[in-house]
C-alpha cells in the first residue's frame, strides 16, 4: 500500500566536528540545511565519542569501541530512514564505515547514496578496488563532488554524478572595506592540515625566497598535524620566525575572519580533490595561489579564478605571488573573478540536485512532499 504526502526521512551517514575538516564541516551543513528544507534528518555519526575517556589509549582495540555501537546504529537507521547518504573517504575509512553502511542498507531494502570524495581515490582504488566493488555495487547512486572524481570512478567502469560541496556564502564573505593588496608587507594565508601530502614546507620556502626583497611578508599557517615539528624546524632554519606564524587549528568562523584579513591564499598541496578552502578563499575576496593537482583545475581556471604554480617547486610558487605583487589589475580580476565563481556552490543552486536524488533513490513505496 502507498503512503502519501510523506516527507522523506535521510539518514545521514558521517563525521562531525570537532575536529573541524572538509568531510565533517560537509556533513554538519548537510544535516543543517537538509533539516530547514522541511526533511526528517537523522544522523549517525561515524567519529562519535567513545563511551570512557580511557578507551582512546588503547590504540587497535578502540576500533572495536566505536565499531560495534556505529553498526547498532546502522542497522536501526536502515530500518527507518527512506533513504541513507553516506559521506565516504578511501582507507580504512571506507572498509569500516562507508562498507557496512552499503551492506546494511541492502539487507534491509533502504537505498544508500554513497558520496564519495578524497583526492587519493585512484591510489585507493588501484590498491583496493577489489575489497571496494562488491560494496560499491550496492549503492543506489555514486556521488562524487567533482569532475576529476568522477573521471577517476569512470576509469574504473563505476558511473559517478557529480553534485559540489557546499560552501556557505553567509559565514565566508569579503570584508566590507574594499582592501588593496599592500605589495610591501602582504599577508599570506594557508588553513590545510599539516601533513606532508599538502605541501606546506614548499609555501615556506616560497615565503623565503620572496622575503629577500619582501622583507614584509607574513605566512599565517592555520591547521595542526604530524608535520608541525619539521615546519617549525624550517622556518627557524630559514630566520622567518618573524614572518611565518602557526595558530593551531581554527573554527570554521575563526578561518572566515582569517581571510577576510588576508591577501593571498596559498594552496600547496602535491594530491588534492576539490579543496573547500580555496573555494571559501575565494568567497572572502581573498587571492589565490595553488598548485594544479587533482582536481584543482576543475573548479579554478590559471590567470582568471587562479594562479598556478608548479607542485613542489618554491620558485614556481615564489613566482605566482610576485606576479600579484606586481600586477594590481591581475589581483583584482582573480577577486572578482573567484567572487563570482563560487556562487554555484551556494546551497539554494546545490540544494535541488540532492533533493532530486533523494526522490529518485528513495525507498519504494514513498512519495516526498518538499516541505
């Protein structure tokens, strides 16, 4: 029997914050704005708390810890929800989450959308994809947030549908003062994590290169990580304390006010998917300098939204900042031109694309009435 005028119930599948990172600030706005749009939102958090403090020392044997109560928990949305959106990454992330929630989902007759993302994929699926395919063939539909994903899951004979991340255009907005790039001390600016995969010690030797004519300029690094030692090392063995600082690990709004007083974003990343940051960068009016890995180049374009420079080279880097030193009217274009491109990933212009899967994916039997 048909049920009408049933609103759909998501189960939301997913990291939250804190910590704060791309995967988990997704899904905090996904639960956020999927809850105003009217649906019933139930989410199941895959870094939950464990139950006592001590757990978290018992490295291998906290796995289990939060394994077993995250598969209770599966288990009771599928039998509720209408239909899953599982946020998922490769590694370990994918066998001990992303993969019960695709086979739970199929024993219990609820479709899954797998949203899938992280610049790795291809070295995962190289590696893995006979672990991943039976999995993956239980999913509904395949989302990726990017042309590139969606390219690198074609290789691999799996069809993908790309709907953006979600950049919130409320919180990452330009400063209200109409800023002019000071070229005597500018202010960089750089809010990856500080692990060796995003290229950090190449931006500050960039920093380096450009102090000696620049004696100016400022590095702000937000982010934490394993690499924070061997960066700090550096810029001691490079006399820039004075210029490059660390803050730590920031808040979404902590971050936002950090480009709103910043010039340059640096991105210097050697393996990347589509990296809100410089996309929220961009939101903020702020200019950007990044490397063209991944799927960079296709959601920034070099010399209108973007500058290029070259993975790994500091005077590739050093280069593309001095050219927005030297050229006014080219830092202008790429705040203008930035501003304008990022409005596609507002949710009112993301929103239908998921509301739309939802319905096509949703359990059978149902019909949604947008609230």
């Amino acid at each position: 029997m048909m049920r009408k005028d049933h609103t759909l119930h998501v189960g939301l599948v997913g990291p939250m914050p804190p910590p704060y990172g791309g995967m988990a600030n997704q899904t905090h706005q996904l639960h956020r704005l999927l809850s105003q749009e009217g649906l019933q939102v139930s989410l199941v958090q895959t870094n939950a708390p464990y139950g006592a403090k001590w757990i978290e020392k018992l490295r291998g044997v906290r796995a289990l810890f939060r394994l077993l109560p995250y598969l209770v928990r599966l288990w009771r949305l599928a039998g509720q929800a209408d239909v899953m959106h599982v946020l998922a990454n490769s590694g370990w992330s994918w066998q001990l989450f992303a993969a019960p929630a695709l086979w739970i989902g199929w024993l219990r007759s609820t479709p899954v959308i797998i949203n899938y993302r992280g610049g790795e994929a291809r070295r995962y699926f190289n590696q893995s994809m006979r672990w991943v395919r039976p999995s993956i063939r239980k999913a509904a539909a395949v989302v990726v947030p990017s042309g590139y994903l969606k390219q690198v899951f074609a290789d691999f004979g799996i069809e993908a549908r790309v709907i953006p991340n979600i950049i919130d255009l409320q919180r990452f907005v330009a400063a209200e003062n109409d800023r002019r790039l000071n070229a005597d001390s500018p202010k960089l600016v750089i809010t990856r994590n500080l692990e060796a995969i995003y290229g950090i010690a190449t931006a500050i030797e960039a920093v380096a290169l450009l102090r000696r004519t620049v004696p100016g300029i400022t590095l702000t690094i937000a982010g934490s990580g394993p690499e924070k030692a061997a960066l700090q090392q550096l810029v001691a063995a490079e006399n820039l304390e004075h210029n490059v600082v660390f803050t730590g690990k920031l808040t979404p709004d902590e971050i936002a006010r950090l480009y709103r007083q910043a010039d340059i974003m640096l991105n210097s990343t050697t393996v990347d998917n589509m990296p809100n940051s410089v996309l929220e960068a961009m939101a903020c009016g702020v200019a950007v300098v990044t490397t063209s890995v991944g799927g960079i180049p296709y959601i920034v374009e070099h010399d209108r939204t973007a500058l290029f420079a070259e993975a790994g080279n500091a005077g590739s880097m050093a280069e593309q900042i001095r050219r927005l030193l030297n050229e006014p009217g080219l830092y202008q274009t790429l705040i203008e031109n930035g501003q304008r491109e990022v409005r596609q990933y507002a949710w009112p212009e993301v929103k239908n694309l998921w509301l739309d899967l939802y319905q096509s994916s949703r359990r059978s039997g149902w019909i949604f009435i947008r609230g």
